[in-house]
C-alpha cells in the first residue's frame, strides 16, 4: 500500500510541474512578449520565440506525463476524470497551434 502512495504522489508531482512549466512559457506567448533578452547570442530570439518553441518541445512529455497521470491516478474513475487527466494537453495543443499560426503568417 505504501508503494502505490508514493507513485500515487510522484505522479501528481510530475504533473504539477508540467503544468507549472506550461503557465510559466504561455505567459509570454500570451502576451506576445517582444523583448529580447540575449541581443548579442548568435541566434537571439524574443521571449515569445522562446516559449512558444519551449512548448512546441514540450507537448511529447506533457503527453507522457498526462498519460502517466491517467493510467495511475485516474485508474478506475469515471470517464470525465481520466478526459480532465488530458486538459493540459490540450491547452499546450491550442497554444502550440497559435504559435505556429501567427509565427508563420
């Protein structure tokens, strides 16, 4: 019992800090920051580039951890539980698609 408690919990971690990081990039996409905070790098890129890039590589692990999230946590619930599971998918998703809608316009 105390071993499904503790992937119980690293689970709900893991997912947490995926959703942290995808509030913490979609800020800037958000906001269409265009600041650029490295000009002399040899590739700069606004802040904007950045997150929406860090997003579009990030939605194969946000993938796996919402999955993970499901087949774990969500064992045994009802359907609209384990669809819930997949919301930050789906908001990665949309943002991704906004990305790469208005970057390449």
């Amino acid at each position: 019992m105390k071993h499904k408690k503790v992937i119980f919990t690293a689970v709900l971690l893991l997912n947490l800090a995926a959703v942290a990081c995808l509030v913490y990039f979609a800020v800037p996409l958000l906001a269409h920051d265009t600041f650029v905070p490295n000009p002399d790098a040899m590739i700069p890129m606004t802040r904007w580039e950045g997150g929406g890039t860090i997003l579009m590589l990030g939605l194969l692990p946000m993938a796996a951890a919402n999955t993970l999230m499901c087949l774990t946590v969500a064992k045994g619930k009802r359907w609209l539980v384990r669809a819930a599971c997949f919301l930050p998918l789906a908001a990665q998703l949309v943002l991704v698609a906004l990305y790469l809608t208005v970057s390449f316009h």
